[in-house]
C-alpha cells in the first residue's frame, strides 16, 4: 500500500514554485554554480534592457530594485560558491550597478554629458565586465562553507535599505540636473 501512495502523482502547487523562484532569485542563502550566475544575470539585464526602452520612471526604478537585490544575491551566492567571503565584489557591484543603471538612463533619455563623462562609461563598464568575468572563470570548490557571507550582507535587508536610500537620492538629483 506504501508503495502505491508513493508513485502517486502529487497534484501542482503554483504557489510553491512562485516561492521556489523568488528564493532561487533574491535569497542570500545557497550556493550559485556559474552558470546559475549567468542565468540570473541575462535575465535581469534583458528585463531591465527592454522596461527602460518603455520610459516610464517608476517601472525602471521597480525593475532596477529587483535587478539589484537579484545580483547582490547571485555575487553572494556565486564567491560562496567559489570560496570567498565577496565583501570586496559585494561593494563593487553595489556602487557601480547604481553608476551603470544612471548612464544607461542618461544615453536612453538624451542628457548631454561631457567627454569626460563618456570615458566614466567605459570604466564603468570595465570594471563591471572584470568583476563578471573572474565569478564566471573561477570554478567552485567541492567543499562549501556555508558559514562565508559578506559582513556587508550580514544584515541583507538593512543594506538593502540604505543601498536603495543612496540610489534614490542619486536618481532624484540626476532629474534635478537634467532639470
């Protein structure tokens, strides 16, 4: 009789797989092979891609926020797996993810910048592109420490916090300057 029960097939929960994929996306906890990291990293750059092209403010600042909380968790994830605590990645990603999302806003919607400002663009993206290519090159260790977290992220939803308080205010002063 057990062994009956157990092949049945059990019926589908749409509410478990929303929260499979919610963690799967914005938990700190686990570990992200590379290409898990990859994954999450086309898929939130090709959303946010094709919701700035529709102009609207609010969405490109919703879809920023998730594209944000999904790859400081993927960093995290990803130099567990490979690791590494990540504090170093962890802040490099939180400054200059801001940084790009301003210049892509900035070419999309027209601001005239300097030339100095251009060659900021190419950093910007340099040091982004670097950063991608060591997490994605760098193989995971059989052994995982489940223990290294980031000190940054130790408190994820208070860095969180001030990460969006600091873009926030940065994006209003960027309009203010457009202004």
């Amino acid at each position: 009789m057990d062994n009956q029960e157990d092949t049945q097939i059990k019926p589908y929960k749409k509410k478990s797989l929303l929260l499979d994929l919610l963690t799967f996306f914005f938990s700190n906890a686990g570990y992200f092979g590379r290409l898990d990291y990859l994954g999450v990293v086309c898929i939130f750059s090709l959303l946010l891609e094709q919701v700035m092209k529709l102009g609207y403010i609010s969405a490109d600042i919703c879809v920023y926020m998730m594209f944000f909380c999904a790859s400081i968790a993927a960093v995290q994830k990803r130099c567990r797996d490979i690791g590494i605590k990540g504090t170093f990645l962890v802040a490099v990603f939180s400054i200059l993810l801001p940084v790009e999302f301003y210049l892509k806003y900035c070419r999309l919607h027209d601001f005239v910048f300097q030339n100095h400002w251009k060659a900021g663009v190419g950093f910007v993206v340099l040091i982004l592109l670097l950063c991608h290519v060591f997490l994605l090159s760098v193989p995971g260790k059989s052994e995982k420490n489940s223990g290294l977290t980031s000190p940054l992220l130790k408190y994820p939803y208070i860095y969180t916090s001030i990460c969006f308080i600091g873009y926030l205010i940065g994006f209003y002063l960027l309009i203010q300057y457009k202004g």
